[in-house]
C-alpha cells in the first residue's frame, strides 16, 4: 500500500482528518450507538403489535436470536465508544488495548450472526468480504503494535475503524429502501444485502481514497521556501 507518506502527517500535531471526514466519523458512531440502544429496548420488551409490520417482523427476527445478538452488539456498543479516543488521542494506550479484544469478539460473531442474515446469501456475502477486511486490518494492526510500529498501528487501525462504522452506513440506505417499498414492493430479504454491500463499500472506499489521494498530496507537495532570515543564520553557521 502506497501509504507511507500519509502515514507521518496523520501523527502530526496538527489536526489530521478534514472537517467532512470528522462530521461522518460522528454521525456514523452516533447512528451505531443509537442502532444497538434501540435493539437493546426491543430485545427487552416484545415488539408491539402497532409497529409497522416489516418493523415488527425485524425484532421478532432478532428477539429469536437474542443470545447471539446480544453478543455481537454489546462488545460493537463498546468498541464504537472507545473508537474516537483511537482516532482522536493518538497515545491512548487504555483504548488501544481494548479495540483489539473487542474487534475480535465483532468480527467472529458477524460471521456466526450471519449464519442467520436476513439479506439470504447477498447481505452474507457482503459481511464475508467486509468483516474479512474488518478483521485483517486489525489484525495487520496487532501485529505492527507488537512490532512496535506506532505510526502502521494506527493507519491500519483506523481503516479497520472505517469499515466497522459501515454498518452505521447501511441504516440510512435501509431507510431509503423502507421508504420507498411501497413503490418497489421490496421487503427486507430483498433488499438488506444490498443495503450492506452499499454501506460498506462508502465508507471503505472513501477512507481509501482519502488515504492515498492524502499520500499523493504529500508526496508531490513541493518544499517550503527558506525566508531571509533563516538563509542569514545558515550562511552565518557555514
């Protein structure tokens, strides 16, 4: 990966991320945080016969696997809160001691998770592949931190940040297709692997090409001109 030069600046005291990037990072970890409180209330009350009937036939789903849901989005609840303290505190040794363990229970209970997906074999395919990137990113990233490789823990780390935060990615485009099934007459199993193929691949294909057009910026950026009084004080130590 041709990524060593944007490696240094995403260490550098000055604030690493533009301000568009900053904005989705925190509406992706607020649509997670509230997606895993919302199924944490309608794991604990049974769904009422009121909600809309796809709506209600998504709990029932979940409440008949609730051992195994409950799994997954705890330890996901708890990654995503220690996430911005990787992202945002570059030293935090408490917060990357955590993400490690915490990413590794996410990623092998999506894959038991997805076992029963509702999507059928697309929305499985798209967890395969992507909790597959998920897991080697953090994986590449254990493996630098214990290389003592500061600067590569972090860049893998935070591309395996990118890819979780894709399946906050996916509500508002479920949304989209809730809103528009009585049109398309879509239900849920048509439509949730597609959702997910499109949510994750925003959000990896957007911090990947932000990564390298980052790298490309660096290494073509050309150096700064040396003002007067610093070419006086070299010429003064020649």
């Amino acid at each position: 990966m041709h990524i060593n030069a944007a490696i240094s600046p995403l260490n550098s005291s000055q604030k690493p991320f533009p301000l568009w990037l900053r904005i989705g990072f925190w509406i992706c970890t607020t649509i997670a945080v509230a997606v895993v409180i919302r199924r944490l209330f309608a794991l604990a009350a049974p769904p009422r016969s009121s909600a809309a009937p796809q709506l209600a036939a998504l709990d029932h789903f979940f409440a008949s696997h609730a051992a195994l849901t409950l799994a997954h989005i705890i330890p996901a609840l708890a990654f995503v809160l220690v996430a911005p303290f990787v992202v945002f505190r570059r030293q935090s040794v408490w917060a990357e001691r955590l993400i490690f363990p915490l990413g590794a229970v996410v990623g092998i209970t999506a894959y038991a998770i997805s076992s029963h997906a509702i999507g059928g074999w697309i929305e499985r395919s798209a967890v395969l592949f992507f909790n597959g990137l998920f897991l080697f990113a953090l994986l590449r990233a254990f493996f630098c931190r214990r290389r003592k490789e500061p600067q590569r823990t972090r860049i893998w780390l935070l591309r395996a940040i990118a890819i979780l935060l894709g399946i906050a990615t996916t509500r508002p485009v479920m949304g989209v297709f809730f809103a528009t099934s009585p049109l398309t007459h879509l239900t849920p199993r048509q439509f949730f692997g597609v959702a997910f193929w499109i949510g994750f691949s925003i959000n990896t294909l957007v911090f990947e090409l932000w990564l390298r057009s980052r790298s490309r910026h660096q290494q073509t950026m050309p150096l700064q001109p040396v003002d007067d009084d610093l070419r006086a004080q070299l010429r003064r130590i020649s």
